[in-house]
C-alpha cells in the first residue's frame, strides 16, 4: 500500500491518468482531457501543461482551463514572444488563471462546467 507518498502526489497521479480521455455527457457536451508532465520553467514552474475542455453538440468549445499556448498578443508595434501562462477560456473570453494543484484545477474545471451544462 503506497500510503507514504507525498501530499497531492495522489491527485497529480489521478489528473496524469486523464492524458487522452474524453468523455460523452447528457445533452451533447463532452469534456477532453490533455496532461502530461513537463521540466519544471519559469513560465510553467509546477511542471504540468494541461488543456482540459468542454465542448457543445456542435463541437465547440465552451470552456477551457489550459497553459498549452501563450496569451494574446500585446497591442503595438513591437511584440515580444508570447509566453504560456495558465488562464481560462469561457466562450469567447479568456482569464488569467492560479494554477494552485492538480487537485484544485479539477474542481474548478468542474464547477465551470456545471455553471454551463
């Protein structure tokens, strides 16, 4: 029994687990999970990039919690790299988001979801 391991090591395994999964929900919506384990940086110190969505019937994406991609670009002429970042897509907006652990993003992914399906 592997009860000595670390806090959160558990739901960081269990969130790792969802890699690939996708799931078929009541009214058309389905969610689709993407983690997997990256060199700690500075633009993703807690190692993990993750895109975890809910779609509609039609397969558009409703919400969105991801760090898979860099924000939008700054208004300008000149335009330093975009960097990744952890924010939140819900519809046609996005919001910065507080990766706090792996156990948290999957209660907030799914009270997002419950607030649209």
């Amino acid at each position: 029994m592997a009860t000595d391991l670390p806090d959160g090591e558990y739901e960081l395994r269990f969130l790792l687990d969802l890699n690939g999964m996708t799931y078929r929900m009541s009214g058309g919506y389905w969610v689709k999970f993407d983690i997997w384990m990256v060199e700690p940086t500075r633009e993703v110190p807690h190692g993990i990039r993750y895109s975890l969505t809910l779609h509609d019937r039609n397969n558009l994406r409703i919400v969105g919690y991801d760090n898979a991609h860099g924000g939008p670009p700054k208004k300008g002429r000149y335009q330093a790299r975009k960097l990744t970042w952890d924010h939140v897509h819900k519809q046609n907006h996005i919001y910065s988001y507080e990766f706090d652990s792996a156990a948290q993003l999957l209660k907030d992914f799914w009270n997002t979801v419950e607030e649209y399906v």
